[in-house]
C-alpha cells in the first residue's frame, strides 16, 4: 500500500524505505413535469430505471455504449438499474411518445425508462436519448449528443448525466475527474483518469516519486509533490499548456500543497530542516507569502474552507495527530477532532459545513464530521485501509483510496457511506485521488 508523505507521524520512516534503505430511505413525486427525488442525495433512492439495449445500426457500439452508460448509472448511486430479462417490450417498439406502450414498462416495475439510439455517420458519433416517467406515462426530457468516433465515453457521459438532471433535477459528476497516483510502470507517476476508472492519461513520466496531485479552482492546472531532483518539491503543471516546473525546492519538505479558493494562494507543508509548519506560497513563483504554523509539534495537510477564511490541518501539539481549524492568515487556532488518537488528512466539504479525516483505529478509515466535531458520520470501517479523502464539487459524494480488495484503488461513496462502490480495476494500485472541480465538456 502506497503510504503517502503526509502522514508526517511516520514520515522519517517513509523517507528512507522510499529511498531503499532499512531502518433514510427515499420518495419519489411528480412536480410541473419532472420526477422530483423527495430526498436530496443518491445512494438510498433505488429509483427503479428501465434501459433497454440501444437502437443503432452497430451492435457492437450499442454494447459498449449501453456498457458504459450502465456503469455510469451505477456509481451515481441514484438508481437499481431492472434487469433486461424482465423487459416485455417487443423489438420493434421506438424511443419517442406514440412508438412503445407504457403497460410494457409497468410490470417489470420501473418508475424511469431511458431509451436510447448511437449511431455512427461517417466520423461522428451521434446519441439520443429519452427519458420517461413510467407511472404518469409521460416524457420528462429528450436530448441528442455528437462527438468524435473516439468519444463513446465521452457521449454516454453527456447521457448519463441528462437521465440523472432530467430524474433528479441535479447535475451529475460524469464531468469532473481524478487526479491521482498509479505505478502501473514501477514508478508512483500522476494520471487524470475518468469518474468511472477508465481513460486513464499521464501526467508525469519522470521515473520517480509523484504524489499528493491537487486541482486549481479552475481545473486547467495541478500542484504535486516529486522526488525527481532527489528531494520532496513542489511542481506546477499546466494541463492547457503541457508544461511543467518546479515552484519550491527548499531544503527539507515541500509537500501537500492545497490551492485556495480563488487560485492565488497555496497552502503547503515545509520543513527546511527543522520540523514543518504550514505557509502560504505564491503558487506561480512558489515565494512565501506568510508562515502560518510555528508550534513546537508537526503541523501539516492544510485544507481550505470553501471562501478561502480557513484552514483545516494536521499537528500534534497535543500529543498525538489530531485535526484543527485556523483563520486563514494563521489565527484563531482550535482542535476540531476528539475522536480516537490518530486523525490526519482533512478536506473540506464544497458546502463548508464538514470536514472527512482519516482515523487510524485497526485500520485507517475515513470518518467526517461537523466543525465542531461532532455529528460524525463513519464512512469506511473493517474494510482494509482507506485513506485520501477528497469530496466531489457538489458534496454528493466522497472519494478515497481503499486496499479492501487488495491492491489499493479508487473508490467513490455518497456523503453519508451508504452507497460505495470501485472505480479503478487496472493494472497498478491508485493512491491520492483528487476529485477536480467540474469542467468543461
């Protein structure tokens, strides 16, 4: 298991093994024309969803259009997808009102039906989609996508999310991705990688050490850790650009930088020899702005608050790796968790109302938590070791790194754990998923 620099409280012995030395349930209704989920969060609808096989010319694209669409309903958590063996419908039945019977879709017992059509014209790929409520036999929503023959994923991303917006009224994650760790090569390299664990694409091919990826606000660039000079610095890449370079090199460690809500400060972890603390950089030249830390203790992992007025971070001043929260220019210092002696790795919810931490019982899992401390809500527990909380943009969902199969992957559950589910099944462990602010299609 890929144990990441921020733990600090082991972080010497880290260092050198690195180096190769040894030492409630939900309700449906129906309002003005849309089916309204009464319950505002996935993972306990089970919206029973009807998606009978694709129309289209090409069998083999309708499966792996239907494939993917499936896998994307799936991981949302909004729905139990009925099973075709149950469909009634004849072969020859449409998409649109008038073409199919409703009563076909009662028995098997589906609220929603998706029916969809991918064809191929030329080098475009074209998708429809048609989304009806069963019961009131009426349509909610229709849509109609176009991409390269190279996006099928892409295309049934964009229908994926307009079944959940038409159903729900809320917009899907299938647009947003994870940065994170994989050493599928024998090296811990950064990838970009899909909401669904596919389409994965390199961001480092330095042949070393690359970890704790973190988004800017407007998801054009990430700040990382890296070893390729021998030493834990701090790198900016520029996604648009394809460019990359190095903003601190200071003596000791620089790691576990995090970008403040308005992209024009990082928070990070350094050292310079002595114990770390925690400053703020300019993220383009990497110049500290203020030192925010100065405890006798370990102080690392910031976290910003969503208006960028506070900081969530690790230390243990008290004795043992707790959580706390301070004003962002390094004031107003407080503890925020109570729960067990080993909490590391907050991050701050999109609403600002919770922090997820990392507790260390006979396992390390993922708990959060008010910002008091209080209300907590368990998300792992007794399933291997799940680490590196990061919340989606809406606050829906949490993902984290979990070994309970094995290997480390990225899993995604809903916000209050009910709904878990695997991402990534390639070759390689995933560690550090940063989940990125939404982006453009």
């Amino acid at each position: 298991m890929l144990v990441e620099p921020l733990r600090l409280f082991s972080f010497l012995g880290l260092l050198l093994a690195i180096l190769g030395f040894t030492c409630p349930s939900g309700a449906v209704a129906q309002e003005s024309g849309r089916l309204i989920v009464s319950v505002g969060a996935p993972g306990r609808q089970d919206i029973p969803l009807a998606i009978p096989n694709p129309k289209g010319a090409d069998s083999t694209l309708a499966r792996e259009f239907a494939s993917v669409l499936v896998r994307d309903l799936e991981i949302s958590g909004w729905f139990r997808i009925l099973d075709p063996a149950a469909f009634l419908e004849p072969p020859g039945a449409g998409l649109r009102p008038g073409e199919f019977s409703f009563s076909d879709w009662t028995i098997p017992g589906a609220a929603v039906l998706a029916k969809t059509r991918i064809d191929l014209l030329g080098q475009k790929l074209r998708a429809e989609v048609w989304i009806y409520d069963v019961a009131g036999a009426r349509k909610l929503d229709a849509r109609a996508f176009s991409g390269s023959d190279s996006g099928l994923r892409s295309v049934a991303h964009h229908v994926a999310n307009a079944i959940i917006k038409a159903v729900t009224g809320t917009d899907s994650i299938f647009n947003t991705r994870f940065a994170a760790v994989n050493n599928r090569t024998g090296n811990k390299e950064i990838y970009l990688v899909d909401i669904d664990g596919h389409g994965a694409i390199p961001v480092t091919r330095n042949g070393s050490i690359n970890l704790q990826p973190s988004w800017s606000p407007d998801g054009t660039k990430l700040i990382y850790t890296s070893y390729r000079a021998g030493n834990p610095d701090l790198y900016l890449a520029d996604l648009a650009k394809a460019t990359t370079r190095r903003i601190s090199a200071r003596t000791g460690l620089n790691i576990g930088a995090a970008w403040s809500p308005l992209g024009n400060l990082l928070s990070a972890t350094l050292s310079n020899g002595g114990n770390s603390d925690i400053f703020t950089l300019d993220p383009y030249s990497g110049k500290v702005v203020a030192r925010l830390t100065t405890s006798s203790g370990i102080d690392a992992s910031p976290s910003w608050s969503p208006g960028g007025s506070q900081i969530a971070f690790v230390s243990d001043r008290s004795g043992g790796a707790q959580i706390y929260v301070m004003s962002a220019n390094g004031s107003n210092i407080h503890r925020v968790s109570f729960h067990g002696t080993h909490n590391t790795d907050p991050s701050w919810s999109p609403a600002g109302d919770r922090l997820a931490y990392v507790t260390r019982e006979k396992h390390f899992d993922i708990i959060t938590c008010d910002l008091d401390g209080r209300s907590l809500v368990r998300i792992t527990q007794g399933q291997g070791d799940n680490e590196d909380p990061s919340w989606s943009p809406d606050g829906r969902y949490l993902s984290f790194s979990s070994t309970r199969t094995g290997t480390s992957h990225i899993w995604i559950s809903t916000a209050d754990g009910y709904h878990q589910i695997q991402v990534t099944r390639d070759k390689g462990g995933w560690s550090n998923p940063s989940w990125s602010p939404s982006l453009d299609w």
